[in-house]
C-alpha cells in the first residue's frame, strides 16, 4: 500500500483540479495528479464524443480537435496488451455490483473459450493473427461521492493509487501506462439518448501523472451495460482500445450525423466503412443496440497500420490473381497505379462470413431504428472488399474525400433508397448500404474499372486499374487485374461441355463469347493438339471428327492485342454405329435452350446437380438483371422453366443477346440466348 502522506498529496492535487488551479511542470519533477487543462494542452484529444459536446464540454473548437487527432501517432504493444481496468461507480449513480462483480468482467476480457460471442483477449488475438495478447488487471468498483457525466476520472485515478502499482502496466519503461480502460456505472448516451448518461470515448494526452511516477496518457471510457441492464459487450470497448493504440475514427462524423434517426435523405456521401471496421459505427454499436455483440474485425487499412499484417503490392496485370480470406489469412493486396501518388491506392481483400473465424460474421443493418429489419442477424455479404485509401487526408470527416472508405459495389448514388423497404435493390439510410463487396454472387458486381458505378477513379483523376473477372465468394477468390487496359474474358462457349464426345466424320461448330472491359477488339486463335489452325477476327470454328477413338484437345486464346484468356476442350472421337437419334439428356453443369434465336418464348432446361437453393434468371450483355425465372429450394434434377422475353417491369425486353444464368451451391454456369423480334 501507498503511503498515507502519497495519497494526501494526491486528494491535495485533486483539490486543486476541481479549483482550476493547475500547474505544469516538467515531468521530471511532477508531483502526483497534477494535469494541464485540455483547452490549454494541444496534445490533448478526445474521441467519438459529439461535435457540440467537445465544444460544450471542452471549449475547443471541433476543427481544432479534428486538427489534434491528425497529430496522434499508432503505440501499438510488440506482443502483449497489458491493460489496467477500472471500474468506476458514484454513492448516487451506482452499479449493478451483485450481477457485474470484477470476475464477470475479467472473463469478458481476458478469458478464451469462456465468453460464446468471444472476449476481448480473444478478438485481439484473431485480428492480429495471434500477434497481440490481451492481459491486464481489473481494479474496482471504486467508488466517488457525486456523478458527473462529464468527467475524465482524475479523481479515480487518485482513489486508487494507494492499491494499485501503476508501474506493473508500464511493460516496456517508457513512463506511460500501456493501457486504461474505464468501465462506469450504468450505460452509454450511444444508446439511451439520454444526456445524463455518459457518451463512451476515449483519451490522449491526458498526462496524469500517478504516485508510482508513471503517466496514466490514454485511456477509455465505456458503459457498465446495455440499456437492458445486461452486460456490456465488447463491441464498444474493442473500439475505444483501437482508439488507445492510436487508431482514429473511419465514420463520417460531420454535421450531416442526426443521431436519433441516422437517415439522411437524399444524402450524396454513403458512409465511409458501414460494418467493414471496428473504427466505423459497427464497431462502435451505433447500427443496432442490443443485437449484435460481437465486433467486426479493424479493416485492412487499420490492421497494417498496427503492423498486424503487410499488404502485397500488385503492380503487373496478372489473370486468376489468388486471394485468401482475410479472417483467418494475413494477407491484402495493395493497388497503386498512374496518378495516384504515393499515398492513394487500393487495399483489396477478402472478406468471408462463413469463415471459421469466431468475430466477423453478422452485419448491423441499422435493427435498431426500423422494425420492419430483421434485428442484427443477417449474414454478412461476402466478396472481395475493396479500400480506397488517400493517406494524405487526415480523417474521414473532410466531406469532399476520405481517409479510408469502401468501394461500394452496387451502389448507384443516382438511385437513393426511400426509406420503405428493407430489401429494396436501393435501401440507403443514413450514409450506409448493404452491399459493399464485389464477386460474381450479385449480377453486375464482377468488375472494379473506369467504367463501373462505382469506378477505379482516384479523386483527382483515372487510375487505369481494371479488376475484372472478380469469382464468387468463398474461403479462396481469384480475379484478374489489368494496368491501362482491361484483361478480355471467355463468358459463354459452346458446345457448354468442356468434356465432349463427337461422332467421327462429323462437323462441330465451337464458339465463344468474350467480354472486353475497355472495348478493345479481340483475335481468335484455335489450336488442334498446339497446332495453330486458324486466327482472325471469327469466334466460330468447324472442328471435324476422325478418326473414332482418338482424344484431341481444343483450344481457343482470345487476345485483344496485348492481354489475352484462354479455354479447351477435350474432344473423344466415337464410333457412329449405335448413336442415338434423340437428343441427350441435359448434363450436370449444363442449361439447354430452345429455340434459340427464339420469338416470342423460349424453353429453358438447366440441371441442378443437388437439392438447395437455385436461383435461374435472364441477364443483358451488361449484366443487368432482366427476368428471375425461379429462386428457391429445387430438388436435384432437370428444372425447365419458359421465358415469355418480358423484363422485370412486365414489357417486352428488346432483341439481342441475353444471358440464362443458373446459380446454386455448387456451380454457377450461363448460356447465350438469341431474341429475335
């Protein structure tokens, strides 16, 4: 224990806070408690809180302190988090001390396999791929004479020093403790509305200096429990301790924000990181209070600056470029390309909700404000996410452009969402959407280029980055990626079957549908066993079959000039004796249509290979959605569904080509159909 003439000191001290007696010396010569005034410290920072609070509570200008948290460097621990946890209570603004002892937050903290939606030291541990550990003490309930809402728990700090040993949380002797987090009676003014309550935030440059001669710099502040009287979860501690390893705020926290409502009509920004990082408002609970308990993962851009991973750079156009989940892989890319600098580029990553991962699965989807949500529980949509990144802005309130935002596939800014229905292909409220990651999953989601809504552009200008080719999500994705120009794509062939028997002595006409992002015209070239056989500006070729029992192999190599895709087929020769004159069943894998050119019906069979979910529609060339012919649970086998060629509205889509794509659990395949009117 302290002795009784350090702890004088220290309510001395206090006394003199409480007056606005400050004094500032070195800290060399410090004695205990004694701070400099935020207003008058320009090292001082304060996080999440409310612009007019700040101004209210602090006299600072919010510029200025948006200014201040530029200045803030990352202090993130080499190996081990070791935390010093306070829990903090007033004689007229008690806890729950019966259900909410000091054990029932050390197992929410520091335990592993305990907690079911996972702890603190658990969440560290995965975002970090098992580089950081979260340690610490918890102290308390402590408690003072007289609730104050707006407090920076000095007054605490003091209370305890004769019980607790700051020094033992200054690991590495730099003079600073490692870490505070504060745990205070009740819950936060985040989710009750209610003024009374304390908005969780979070602290540097505080500069307390405590009777062990360590300086308590940062620390975080979060609610006891939920408005229910549950529990806090982890999810706004986790953001707050980002904030105390020198992580800012990813949300677009500017005048726009109403939060009561968090809809914005009619708003041009979407919002910078929706639930794609714990320094966004999923992190911090805003989305859905009492939903969700578990937090997102930091983002890409956050988890390199913590040096929990370091992104690989693409620099070259490479086709089928390999991407692993990044919950559980430490692995991101990174894109720059002409005009960008040095400080913009792309981070791009995968992100899978059916990982194996404990933490980032469930999206927040704003539960909390309309009823007609399903409450916090939808699976999150998974793809490959893509980061647009401007180290050179200091934050994510600047308006025009962001720090760190989300590349938002799908989302067309000229299509506002109305505020009527949850599963509208627009809903928007307040600066968020649902969509975000790119794959194949959604039709016209499959490519990121200068063409696309939303396109590669830098905010100054072009990039000529084409990511095309982007494949379904899953625990591996692949994509190709073109540097000023667009890789072309094989996205239909025929005969559908790359394994095809052909009657020796007759004809076979091979063809191909190749997609060229940037509208480069493509050569063909055919190849018989790596033989040349023909090149040129046909798509078609005759193939004819002799003699029977012979394998040969097929290839076409679409180029446009410079970037090229491939495909082939292998060929079996068969005897004609005993061939069958009816047609052959349709083939796993495969959709037949007839007839085709066709007018004003054609008739589509398309083999589902096991029972679940299908989903079988019409697309344009663009991949635009134009008819669902059926979407839900089929049962193995043949589904044949007619399309009467009307769009979604009911009017006659015009003639040209058109796109049957069947979707289920194990394959997704797509067959070229002609109208003709």
């Amino acid at each position: 224990m302290r002795s009784m003439k350090a702890l004088s000191l220290s309510f001395v001290a206090m006394t003199l806070i409480l007056q606005g007696l400050f004094i500032t010396p070195g800290h060399a010569d410090r004695e205990a408690g004694w701070v400099v005034p935020p207003e008058q410290n320009p090292d001082f920072v304060i996080y999440d809180l409310p612009p007019a609070q700040i101004e209210k509570w602090l006299s600072i200008p919010y510029d200025e302190m948006v200014q201040r948290r530029g200045k803030v460097t990352l202090a993130p621990p080499s190996d081990t988090l070791k935390a010093l946890v306070f829990l903090c209570q007033w004689d007229d603004h008690l806890a729950d001390t019966v259900a909410h002892p000091p054990e029932v937050f050390d197992t929410l903290l520091f335990t592993e396999g305990v907690v079911s939606t996972g702890s603190m030291r658990e969440f560290f541990l995965e975002t970090s791929y098992g580089d950081l550990w979260g340690e610490g003490g918890v102290h308390g309930w402590f408690t003072q004479p007289t609730y104050i809402s707006g407090a920076y728990f000095t007054d605490f700090f003091a209370a305890a020093d004769p019980f607790i040993d700051y020094s033992e949380f200054d690991r590495d002797g730099d003079g600073y403790t490692d870490a505070v987090w504060i745990f205070h009676a009740g819950p936060g003014q985040e989710e009750t509305h209610n003024t009374a309550d304390i908005w969780s935030f979070a602290v540097w440059g505080l500069d307390y200096m405590t009777d062990d001669g360590v300086i308590i710099d940062r620390f975080a502040c979060n609610p006891e429990e939920h408005a229910d009287g549950s529990i806090i979860s982890i999810r706004v501690p986790a953001h707050e301790a980002g904030h105390v390893l020198g992580l800012p705020d990813l949300y677009d926290y500017n005048s726009k924000l109403d939060t009561v409502t968090y809809f914005t009509p009619g708003d041009a920004n979407d919002h910078p990181m929706v639930d794609w990082g714990l320094m966004g408002y999923y992190g911090y609970n805003i989305m859905s209070f009492g939903t969700r308990t578990d937090p997102s993962h930091f983002c890409a851009w956050s988890k390199e600056q913590l040096g929990f991973l370091t992104s690989t750079p693409l620099t070259s156009s490479q086709k089928n470029v390999p991407l692993p989940e990044v919950n559980t892989n430490p692995f991101v890319y990174k894109v720059t390309g002409a005009g960008s600098g040095s400080q913009e580029y792309f981070l791009l990553e995968n992100r899978n909700s059916a990982s194996t991962s404990i933490f980032d699965h469930l999206d927040s989807d704003f539960s909390a404000y309309w009823p007609w949500f399903t409450p916090g529980q939808n699976q999150k949509d998974s793809g490959l996410l893509i980061y647009h990144v401007d180290d050179a802005v200091s934050s994510n309130s600047s308006g025009s452009r962001y720090k760190v935002t989300i590349e938002d596939a799908g989302y067309d800014p000229a299509r506002p969402w109305d505020g009527t229905s949850e599963f509208s292909d627009w809903w928007y409220p307040y600066e968020m959407r649902i969509s975000a990651p790119f794959s194949a999953d959604d039709p016209g989601q499959g490519s990121f280029t200068p063409n696309t809504t939303p396109n590669s552009d830098w905010y100054g200008g072009g990039s000529g980055i084409w990511i095309t080719n982007i494949s379904e999500s899953g625990e591996n994705m692949t994509f190709d990626i073109g540097f000023g120009n667009a890789w072309p794509a094989i996205v239909d062939h025929a005969p559908a079957a790359l394994d095809t028997q052909i009657v020796s002595g007759e004809v076979t006409l091979f063809s191909a549908d190749v997609l060229d992002e940037d509208g480069d015209a493509s050569t063909y070239e055919w190849y018989v066993d790596g033989s040349p056989v023909q090149s040129g500006s046909d798509s078609t070729y005759s193939f004819l079959a002799s003699p029977p029992g012979a394998v040969v192999n097929l290839l076409l190599v679409a180029t446009d000039g410079s970037l090229a895709d491939s495909l082939g087929w292998s060929l079996m020769i068969i005897d004609p004796t005993g061939v069958a004159d009816a047609a052959p069943a349709v083939r796993a894998g495969t959709i037949q249509a007839t007839p085709t050119p066709f007018n004003p019906s054609v008739r589509i069979r398309a083999a589902v290979p096991s029972a679940g979910h299908a989903r079988l529609t019409v697309h344009d060339p663009a991949g635009r959605l134009v008819a669902v012919l059926a979407d839900g649970h089929q049962e193995a086998g043949l589904l044949e569904r007619s399309w009467l060629g009307k769009d979604l509205t009911g009017n006659d889509a015009a003639s040209g080509i058109y796109f049957v794509r069947l979707v289920t659990r194990d394959e997704a395949v797509s067959k070229k159909i002609l109208l003709l009117r």
